[in-house]
C-alpha cells in the first residue's frame, strides 16, 4: 500500500484534533472519509497531502516518510484538490489545466509535448473541450470544479486526494463530479481519496469508507459493513434505518 | 506590450531631447559641442539611471503585490523603501561612497523587511497586517531619518535632503552602470521566480500540492524585491509610489504582471524626472517630489476601493 499513516497525532491552530491514528489508504480504490463536523477528516486529509505535519507519528508515502521526501517528487505521486480553491483573475481552462504539470517541468524546461498531450487528456477526461478558452470565472460551479480536477489530473498523479470536491454543487452535479471520479479509477487504476460529507452519495460511489469520530478512525471498510445503524449512532448521533438503496444494493440512509 | 515598448521609447526621446537648457533640434542634428555636452554628458546618463532604476522598482512592486495578492503591496507602502532610505543615508551622514552607500541600501531594505515581516507575523504572512504594519514603519522610519538630517552640517544636510527626495540630478555613467550591473544579476532571479509566482497565485495549498516548496519560494521572491528595491534606491534614492503604481498599470495595458511592471516603471521614472526637471522654468523639482505628486492620489484612491470592497 502506498499511503500510509502511522500513530499521528495532528493539532490544528493549537488544538490536538487528531490522536494516535494508523490509515492504510488501499490503492487502486475509491474511498470516502466521512464523519461529522469538527471530527477532524479535513484535517486528516492535510494531513496526508503533507499540508500540515504530524506532531507524532508519519505519513508514509511509497515506504518513505512523506516529509522527508522531495516536495516535487510527492507532486508527481500525489495529487491534491483543496476544498473551495481560488483561481487567479482573468486565467483560463486551458492555463489552469497547464499549471498541473509544475510538477514535471524543470526550472528551465520548456513547455513539451508530453505536457501538451496531458493537458488535452484532462481536458478530454472532464468534457472539457469546448470551455478550454473561457476565462474560470465564466463557468458555473459544476465546470469550474472539474476545471480544477482537470488541473490535478494534468499533474498525472496514480493518486488524488480532494477535500469535499463537492462542496456548492446541487446535486445532480455533485453525482456528476462523483461519476466522474468513479471513471478515473477504472479508466487508470487511480487511487481516488474524497472527504465527502453526504453519507448517501459516499456509500453509493466509493468501494471503501473511513468513518472518522473525535479526531479518530471509527470504523472502515466496504460501505455495507460500515454504513450502520450502530455506527451512524456512534459517529454522528443519528438514530437512522439503514436498508440496501433500491438500484445498487449500496446502504441507504433513512434518519427516524 | 508592443504600446508599453512604444512609450518608452517615446519617453526616452522626450527625456534626451528637452530639458532646463532649450536644445533647438537643428543643434541636436548637427551634433555640435554643446548638444554632446548637454545629451551625452548630462542628459543621457541621467535618463538612463531613470530607465534602469524605474525598473527595478516596478518590478519590486509587481513582485511583491503578486507575492501578497494585494495590490496595495508594494516596497513602499511596506515601508522596504524607506528602510534602504534610511541605511543609505546614514552612509550618506558618514561620508560613505557608492559602494558603501549601495551596501548601506540593501542592508537598510533587509532590516526593514525583516522587521516588518517579524512584527506583523501570526502563523504566517498576513499581507493585510503586513500593510497596516509597513505603513507605520514607514512613517517610523523617514521620523529617524529626518532626526538624523538634524546632526549633519549645513551643506551635508542638503545634499541628504537632495539625495532623499529622490534625485536624478548630476547622474553620470558610473551610476548607470552601478545599477545596470545589478539588474543584471537580478532580472535572470525575476525570470526565474515567475513561475513559482504562477503557482503561488493558485493559492498555498494548490502550490504545495504541485510540488512547490511554499516557504521558500516565498522568502526567495520577498529577498529578490528588496534587492530590486536596494539597488534602485542607492542610484536614486528612495523615489516614492513608483513600485506601486508600476503593476496595476501594466495590467490596464494588457501586458505581462512582471515585464510589463519593469516597463512600465521605466516610463513612469522617466516621464516624471522630465517633468520634475522641465514643468516649471528655471525650478529643477526633485524626482521623488514629482512622482509623490502623481502617486499620492493613487495611493488614496486605491485605499478608498479596497476599503469599499471590504478588504481593509
């Protein structure tokens, strides 16, 4: 497994909200980390990107402490979308999208034709085509966020951890943008890593979910042995029925 | 980009061919005794220094308000500039040459800088607390400056006062040349920042996550402005609002943040010494003097939009 976290202890703005966690991020799979607010996945996720450094314990990336590691080099394993990123003003799709390849250029190296051909993948991979000119600012929510996806999938990564990609999108979108994750996994095998915040759609579109609680895991594994009444009880307070959702056989949420 | 490299050619012209003594163009043309000694001796250099210097702080100012995202944040408003003032003029008050007054800049935009960097520091760089900070330091810092102009002697206190004002007056090659060799160490450096720039734009965590090493990049830009800002101020001394108007500016001609920064700061320097040095007959104005003129109502009007919009 290539992403690993070992007893890490996280503080965020000197607050300890994450406590002696081990997470093996299985690869090649689509997971959710879902949990309530506050319950520290967000953080979890920093933390894994090396956004924010572990004040105990490692996060391991290929077998190698991930801060000990070339920044650049975990730019060409791992891909990162923040939650909510702002673009700069007036940058198009295209530019955008062109500056996911930071990570393989050289500091003198020109543009190549190896960073065209990914930029017009990524392009193609979001349906993306036609936009590839107008300015970010012009696109609704829904385009805008698979612009940025665009963008970590230009970088090339064999994994891509995004921080509730879905976020401001109603929610055919937001079953879109999951679509399309789903895809990228089959398509390329990529490890795809979603904080996710609605518990149906994380059960219906991921193959594994990690139950966060108070700054630690709960419970992980398929979404039917994890998505439970008991758990839900546990990790978020809700007194829920959970029944198989009548099209995938995934679990549903009823709250009582 | 085409317009801007227009203008400053156009500038260019203006600042050789007029100026206090009225150059009839028959004289230029003929290229007589007193048209060398007035172009080639007094006027060239000067509107070269104009050139090289204007750029420097253009560029400085695009790069930090690029830096801060915050079009307000230039070297000094930040209160860099004065810093380098200060340095160099207590060089100045030693009797220091250029070399040492040059040192005497950077170490004074260094310290300044630092200091500021430090006291509005809070986890990081907050670009509005950095401002609001850098304005005070400003004003700290030309206090001390002026206490200083109060210890020298009568003639050493107005060449100081001459030097602070921002002054192109009496510049030969050797001074071009001082600032030509910097520029030419530091615009590779501008060249090369431009693309951690372009990352830095998307945000901290988007640029960590492309593989940018945030803190650094961050520190190597701030260092390469001040050094911009160093060098300009120790061939013209610390010529006000240049750096802060030179980015917006380009960016209203549709030229490129950082080239079009240099370009357009170029322009600005040049035009503004021509009329600091020509506007009212027989009254040689400072530089500094004029470009305060032409800024300070920049400045008021850009802190009135940003305070409109909420950000101040």
């Amino acid at each position: 497994m290539r992403l690993q976290a070992k007893g890490i202890d996280v503080a965020y703005d000197g607050r300890r909200v994450i406590e002696g966690l081990d997470l093996t991020i299985p690869d090649g799979k689509v997971t959710a980390i879902i949990g309530p607010n506050g319950c520290g996945k967000s953080t979890l996720l920093k933390t894994l990107a090396r956004l924010i450094r572990p004040t105990k314990g490692q996060v391991f990336l290929d077998g190698q402490d991930i801060h000990a590691a070339h920044t650049r080099d975990v730019a060409r394993k791992l891909g990162l979308l923040p939650q909510s990123p702002l673009a700069p003003e007036g940058i198009t799709v295209a530019d955008l999208i062109a500056r996911g390849r930071a990570p393989w250029r050289s500091i003198l190296g020109r543009w190549s034709p190896a960073d065209t051909a990914a930029r017009d993948a990524a392009l193609s991979a979001t349906g993306l085509e036609a936009l590839a000119d107008r300015p970010i600012a012009a696109l609704s929510g829904g385009q805008r966020q698979r612009a940025w996806i665009a963008m970590t999938l230009a970088q090339d990564t064999p994994i891509l951890l995004l921080d509730e990609p879905t976020t401001y999108l109603d929610l055919p979108h937001q079953v879109d943008l999951l679509r399309l994750l789903g895809r990228l996994n089959r398509d390329s095998g990529r490890t795809v890593v979603s904080v996710l915040h609605d518990l149906g759609l994380a059960a219906r579109f991921s193959d594994h979910v990690i139950v966060m609680s108070a700054g630690k895991v709960l419970a992980e594994g398929p979404p039917s042995e994890v998505i439970t009444t008991q758990t839900l009880a546990t990790a978020f307070g809700l007194e829920a029925v959970v029944i198989p959702d009548p099209i995938a056989n995934t679990p549903l949420v009823v709250p009582v | 980009m085409i317009r801007l490299s227009g203008l400053l050619l156009a500038a260019i012209l203006l600042g050789l061919a007029f100026g206090e003594v009225h150059l009839p163009p028959s004289a230029i043309l003929r290229w007589d005794g007193a048209a060398e000694l007035l172009i080639g001796v007094i006027r060239a250099p000067r509107v070269a220094v104009a050139v090289l210097a204007g750029a420097a702080l253009g560029l400085a100012g695009a790069l930090l308000q690029s830096l801060l995202r915050n079009p307000l944040a230039s070297p000094d408003v930040l209160g860099f500039t004065s810093g380098a003032g200060l340095g160099a003029m207590l060089v100045v008050a030693l009797g220091g040459g250029a070399l040492s007054i040059t040192l005497g800049a950077a170490s004074g935009g260094v310290l300044a800088a630092l200091a500021v960097t430090a006291l509005s520091w809070k986890s990081g760089i907050v670009p509005l607390r950095m401002i609001l900070v850098g304005i005070g330091a400003s004003f700290t810092l030309q206090a001390i400056t002026q206490f200083m102009m109060t210890r020298l002697t009568g003639a050493e206190a107005v060449e100081a006062a001459r030097w602070l004002s921002g002054s192109l007056a009496a510049r030969h090659w050797g001074h071009a040349m001082q600032i030509g060799l910097c520029l030419a160490v530091l615009l590779p450096l501008a060249a090369l920042s431009l693309r951690a720039l372009r990352l830095l734009e998307l945000g901290d965590e988007v640029a960590t996550g492309l593989g940018l090493h945030v803190t650094r990049a961050r520190a190597g830009i701030a260092a390469l402005a001040v050094a911009l800002v160093a060098s300009a101020v120790a061939v013209a001394g610390p010529v006000p609002f240049v750096a802060l108007l030179a980015g917006p500016l380009a960016v209203r001609f549709g030229a490129p943040m950082l080239l079009g920064a240099a370009v357009v700061g170029a322009i600005v320097t040049v035009l503004a010494d021509l009329a600091a040095r020509g506007l009212i007959d027989g009254v040689q104005l400072p530089l500094g003097v004029m470009t305060g003129i032409l800024g300070a109502p920049y400045l008021l009007w850009m802190l009135s939009r940003e305070m409109e919009r909420g950000r101040l």
